[in-house]
C-alpha cells in the first residue's frame, strides 16, 4: 500500500508569494494533520483536520491555512509568505482523529528568497 | 506550555554498543509517547511507541521505558548498526489528541 504522498517535492518562492503544499493520506486514513519542521528542530503542530473539519490549530499566523477534500487529501496555504517560513512542511495521516498512531509523508522543502 | 526535551542532541556509538536517548515532558496530561527516525530528505518513520498504562515495550533491538511520576520516557537501541543512524525524535500527546509534541531530536551516528 502507498504511504502518505506529498507534493511538490521541493519549491522555491519569493518573499510576500503564496504557496499551496498537497497532500494525500494513506487509503483508509480519513485525519489529516500538517507539520512545519525547521532545519535543526522537531517538528511544529500546525492543523489537523478531520472529515473536512479543522479539529485543531497551532501556534501559527493567519497567513497559513489548509483544507481537507471530501476525498481526505487536504492542501496546506500559506499566504504572503516570510523568509522564515521556509521549512519542510510534513503531512501526517491517522485512521480517525481519535487515532494515536500518526504516519508522515516525505514532506516538501519549501525556501523562501 | 507543553515542551518536550531531548538529550543528547548528538550520540555517536560504536557498531555493536547500545544507544540511549532521553527525553522529559511538561504537561502532566500527555499518556502517548513515539519515537520517530528521520533520515536524510525522507519524513519521520514511526518506530516505536509506548502508552501511559505500560511502562516497557520492546521490538527486537528497540526498547521503550517510561516513568510517568518523573515524566521522563527513553528509547533503547542494542546491537547499534551503521543502518542506525539517523536523527531520532520523541514526542508526547495527550488522550485522543491530534497534536504531537516533539523534542529538539538526537543525531545518532554508529560507527562501524
């Protein structure tokens, strides 16, 4: 069975652009959550959606937001963007939010110039 | 706030020693603890985790330990392999939560 697919795999930006990160879950996996991890750290919460509903928010701006599709994919948006959100943006899937077991994708490195 | 510690930030063993990695947690609610490996341009493979009814869980040559009075939780490797190293993570959460809390990770290199 294929894991959790991300894409693109790498992308460059230039500061104050928007971006749009994807993601698919593992077949069956209807949680989605997103992940900021900075060169050096653990990864950061960002959201987690569940049957399309956001079910939680981290300690991050307004600028970032995200969606789930009734297909359980979701995409990840982060507006005017900064230098320092460039990151790996990981995406994690689990069976039901209730679910503790979180599984990761390979991420996307996103930089920022 | 809910913070996670980790130590060592780095571990280098030789082929064939064990490698112990520690981590300490704050919020006294969390009773779910993973531990994650990364390795180079891939995301984090779950590889093992404990729950806050049990205070040992062992898959071979890995071996989790918590004690919940200390808040403290450790990953165990034996027979360290060369395929080891990587950057190992940990991290807690609470009941049915969404949200992992990681430490800052532990890069663990054996030697062969």
């Amino acid at each position: 069975d294929a894991g959790v697919t991300q894409s693109p795999t790498h992308l460059i930006k230039t500061r104050g652009q928007h971006v749009t990160l994807r993601c698919s879950p593992i077949s069956g996996h209807k949680s989605v959550s997103w992940y900021q991890q900075v060169l050096g750290q653990g990864p950061q919460f960002i959201f987690q959606y569940y049957e399309k509903e956001e079910r939680g928010r981290g300690n991050f701006p307004d600028r970032f937001s995200a969606r789930q599709f009734p297909n359980y994919s979701s995409e990840l948006n982060v507006n005017a963007l900064l230098l320092g959100d460039s990151a790996l943006y990981l995406c994690a899937s689990s069976f039901t939010q209730g679910t503790y077991e979180q599984y990761f994708g390979p991420g996307t490195r996103l930089t920022v110039t | 706030g809910e913070n996670v510690e980790q130590h060592p930030s780095t571990l280098s063993v030789q082929e064939g020693d064990s490698a112990v990695i520690k981590c300490t947690y704050s919020d006294s609610a969390s009773n779910y603890f993973p531990w994650y490996k990364q390795e180079l341009g891939k995301g984090p493979q779950l590889i093992i985790d404990i729950r806050s009814n049990v205070g040992e869980k062992k898959d071979q040559r890995i071996a989790v330990t918590l004690n919940k009075t200390a808040k403290h939780f450790s990953l165990h490797i034996t027979e360290t392999q060369p395929e080891d190293s990587a950057v190992y993570f940990c991290a807690a959460s609470r009941d049915s939560s969404y949200k992992l809390i990681f430490g800052s990770g532990t890069r663990l290199l054996v030697r062969p």
